[in-house]
C-alpha cells in the first residue's frame, strides 16, 4: 500500500539531510566523518527505538526490508539484512528519510498514512512499510535521502580527488549503460573511492550510483573536457 | 507492574546511549536476538555469560538480571548442589516466606561483599 507525498526537489532534500548532520555535529561535539553512524543518527539523535527483526514473517510480505511506526517512533529493519552493511545502512538511512521528511506530513494532516500492525493480532497504527523495488514517489524520496545522508557530495569529491583527482571517463558510458553493462571500470573506481573515502557502510552499487549523480563519472567524450 | 528482563535492558541501554547493533556486537549476540530479548519476543532466558556481559556492559546488578531472566547461575546451582540438606533449607526458606535480607541477618557480622 502505497501514499502520495508532495514533490520534493533534490535541493529540498538536500537541505533535509544537511540539516541532520548539523543537528548530529550539534549532539556529538564534531561533524560526522564516513562511514556516517546511521544507527546513532536515529538511536541518539532522532530517538528513535530501532529494532531488527522477521518483519517478512510479521507482516506477510515476502519482499519487506525496513518499516517505520510512526506514533511510537520505531523502525524495524528485516532480519535478512543483518550482516549486510550496506544495506543495512541504506535501509535505515531510508527510513530515517520517511521520518524526517514525512512524518511531518502526518503531524500537518497533510497525508494519510496506511495502518499496519507490528504483531499479528496486535493493533494497527500508521506505518510505513518498504519493500524492495517500490518506485513511488516517497520511496524514491526516502532513497535519495540515504544516498546523500551516507555519501555526502563533499566527502564523495574529496575521495575522488585521492583516487584520480578528477571525474571518471568512461568510454561510451551513456551507451553502455543503457544497454545493461555491468561497467568493471565504474565498479573498480567505486571501489576506490569507498576504500579511499572510508565509505565502508555503502554498497558498491550505492556507490555508483551517488557517483554517477555527482556527474564524477562522464562519458568518455565528456571527461576529455576537464 | 514490575519491570521484565528485556525492558529493563533496553531501559539501560537507551538511558546509557547504547545503540542496538554496538551494545549486540559488545555482548557477543546478534542484534535480532536482542531485539526479541528487548521485546520478550524471546521466551528462553539468554545464556548466563550472555546476562553476565550485559550486566557488565550496563554497570547493573547480575544476581537481579538474572533474576528478572528466570535463570539461576551455576555458581548457585553448585552450592545447592554440594549439600544434600539445601534443597530442603531451601523449601523451608520457601514455606516461610523469608527473604534473603532476613537470611542475612542470621549470619555473623562480616564485611559486606556487596552487589553482584
């Protein structure tokens, strides 16, 4: 069951998770250096009550990987992720995500949240529940927000500078991409620049993807012009 | 209404800023399994050196964390165990209604060890 939020830019999101690492600086006494403690962002900064568990099982949904109760300030991430640090991290990063930029929405009566109950047979409050592959606006919502809490563009470019000091070319990168390729070179830099950067609560793939937005990695044609 | 064994853990944890993950990794157990400790999901008792290092870990009394889990220690067990009469001092003590602090009292005056 999905909800409709209102559009956000990816400045306005952005400037969500700026804000969120300027009250975690505030709490802690310094700012956050990757790989960003995602789990102390919501347990000690947000106060948020995190919990793993079988959500597939309790929920009925084969395909869940993290929830968000709303009234009792709780996230539950799927057992299946434990073990998998970037995931892991990816999904509670999204779930902060709804809790910062849509848990207001409910506090503003401006949307309606579905209900689901944490047990069977237990009460049903509002939640939001994720599962893999959902592609509406929310989601993709709560997606960019992990992406740019857990790779923040400063400390992203300045990882590429220790590792090549400039945007990866990739010949026929647009090309290539479109038709599928699984590109060993943007995979191999990504590697770097997680290794380099510290970044070692992300994924590969999350990693390619924050480069690839952050325009460090061009088609080949383009990357002659730096 | 009194405090369960995972509720208080979770109480200490979050009061000492404890994250899930850290405060599993410091306890040597998974942090599903301490999510169902914490929500009395889990209904056997952890092991006695998995309460031993929380109660480490959260600068709490032992004997009580073990208490509230339901378990009685090994080193307890030895002692009823090396006596044949302790088991029925102990059902006496039971039928009585007399508490540990009474029992105390019966002993000679020797430096308190304290809490556990």
């Amino acid at each position: 069951m999905t909800f409709k939020v209102p559009f956000r830019s990816d400045a306005q999101i952005e400037s969500a998770v700026q804000e969120l690492l300027r009250q975690y600086a505030k709490a802690k006494g310094e700012p956050p250096r990757p790989p960003i403690p995602v789990d102390a962002i919501a347990e000690s900064v947000l106060g948020l009550t995190l919990e793993m568990g079988d959500l597939r099982k309790k929920l009925g949904k084969p395909d869940v990987l993290g929830a968000t109760w709303l009234d009792d300030a709780l996230v539950v991430i799927d057992s299946s992720l434990e073990g998998n640090e970037g995931r892991y991290c990816f999904t509670l990063g999204h779930e902060v995500g709804h809790w910062q930029l849509h848990r207001p929405l409910r506090e503003m009566d401006k949307v309606t949240f579905p209900l689901f109950s944490r047990e069977p047979g237990a009460k049903a409050t509002a939640a939001i529940v994720c599962r893999d592959g959902q592609r509406d606006s929310a989601e993709i919502q709560a997606d960019k927000f992990a992406a740019l809490l857990l790779m923040p563009a400063s400390d992203v470019r300045a990882a590429v500078k220790l590792v090549s000091g400039e945007p990866l070319a990739i010949d026929n990168f647009v090309a290539r991409k479109k038709a599928g390729e699984r590109i060993a070179e943007l995979r191999d830099f990504a590697a770097e620049v997680i290794a380099k950067g510290g970044f070692t609560n992300v994924s590969n793939q999350a990693m390619q993807i924050r480069l690839e937005a952050l325009k460090l990695v061009v088609d080949g044609a383009q990357g002659r012009l730096f | 209404m009194k405090e369960r064994f995972g509720e208080r853990i979770r109480r200490l944890r979050t009061e000492q800023k404890l994250g899930l993950r850290e405060f599993a990794t410091k306890v040597g157990i998974s942090p599903t399994y301490l999510s169902r400790i914490e929500t009395s999901e889990e209904k056997a008792p952890p092991a006695e050196d998995v309460i031993r290092k929380m109660a480490a870990q959260l600068s709490d009394s032992f004997d009580e964390l073990m208490t509230l889990a339901g378990r009685v220690s090994e080193e307890s067990l030895n002692v009823i165990k090396a006596d044949s009469g302790m088991p029925e001092f102990l059902r006496t003590v039971g039928e009585r209604k007399l508490s540990a602090e009474d029992l105390m009292k019966l002993l000679p005056n020797e430096p308190k060890k304290g809490k556990r």
